[in-house]
C-alpha cells in the first residue's frame, strides 16, 4: 500500500490539448461535427454547466475530466477569458484513470 502512493505521489505530468467544454453539454452534443469549435464561453458558465463540471474534448472525441480542484481552476481560467467561442486548450496535470488533476491551463 505504501509503495502505490509512494508511485502516485511521483506520477508523470501529462499535456492533453482539445477544446475546453462542459460535462453537461459534451455528453449530449460531443460527437458531433465541429461541436468543441462552437461550444462557448456563455455556455460554459451557466449554472448548470458549471455544476457538471470541465473536460478536454480531444481530437478522437475523448472528454478527459477534469477532478474536483480543476473544475474551480477552470471555473476562473473562463471567467477571465476574452474569446467567446473556439476555446481550445492545452491542460497539464496528472491522469488518474479518466480524470486529470490540472496544474496548468493555457489557451493554444
């Protein structure tokens, strides 16, 4: 036990890049064509938006989750954001099975 949170406490940062969406909404409308380019900033602060939590929907159409602490890092990264659709990112953090702990997210 001790040497599996010795390892998970060394875990490899990871970058995924894809565009900054909602739980909410990706899991509806995710798949389709062209969705993470029209997905905007409105959308990702409405309440119940917000309340489902972020991703990075990545190229293959994969939403990677973002954990708890992420979801207010992202919560603040939109607010101070002055483009209003196409919000493509680049996320650092630590991939524990679908989530990652974010430590870093800039725009591309």
């Amino acid at each position: 036990m001790l040497t599996a949170a010795a390892l998970s406490a060394f875990a490899a940062e990871t970058k995924v890049q894809g565009y900054l969406v909602d739980l909410a909404c990706s899991s509806e409308e995710g798949q389709k064509p062209g969705f993470g380019g029209k997905h905007s900033k409105e959308c990702l602060q409405m309440p119940e938006c917000v309340k489902s939590g972020y991703g990075v929907l990545t190229d293959d159409k994969k939403v990677i989750k973002f954990d708890a602490a992420s979801n207010a890092k992202a919560k603040q990264f939109i607010s101070g954001l002055e483009k209003t659709k196409d919000i493509k990112v680049s996320v650092t953090g630590t991939l524990n099975g679908e989530r990652i702990a974010v430590s870093k997210i800039a725009l591309l």
